[in-house]
C-alpha cells in the first residue's frame, strides 16, 4: 500500500520502504512524529508526516489497532453509566 503524506495509514503493516515519517498522535497522543525504517511496523489510524512511503499489509482492516479502538470507543457508549440514562433535563 503506498501511503502519501498526510494520508491516514489504512492498515495495520510492515515499513517496505526506506523510512517512515508517522504521526500518531491520534492513537498515542504523542504530538511528535516517529521515524520508522524499513522492518519496522506502522498501525492504522495514525498519518504520513513526512514523504511517501509503501507498507505491506500484515492483517485485514477489520483486525487493524484502529478497528480495535473504533470497537472500543462505540462498546463504551453502549455501556454507559446507568446514572447517565437517568439525567431529566429541564
């Protein structure tokens, strides 16, 4: 999969180029980007912060880290607090 620069990794992969420029702060938080070569494994959901670059894909989107918290994040709001539910608004 070749991922340009400012695109959002779409899967879960191995770095088959050079060098990888990623920014994930949209899973980490951490507002600096990593520099990941060639061997080194990328996760979906995060973004090219540098040039292009190509990633072998190593599992189905499905099974990607980013499926994973997107699963997470609507199994929260599914079990939200009973007392949330309750709330009687004016």
């Amino acid at each position: 999969v070749l991922v340009r620069g400012g695109e959002v990794v779409p899967v879960d992969g191995m770095v088959v180029s050079e060098e990888a420029i990623v920014d994930e702060s949209a899973l980490t938080g951490e507002p600096l980007p990593v520099s990941v070569r060639r061997g080194g494994s990328v996760r979906s959901g995060t973004a090219a912060a540098g040039v292009a670059f190509e990633v072998r894909a190593l599992r189905p989107a499905s099974e990607s880290a980013y499926a994973a918290l997107v699963r997470l994040v609507e199994r929260a709001q599914e079990e939200r607090a009973p007392f949330v539910r309750k709330v009687i608004l004016p």
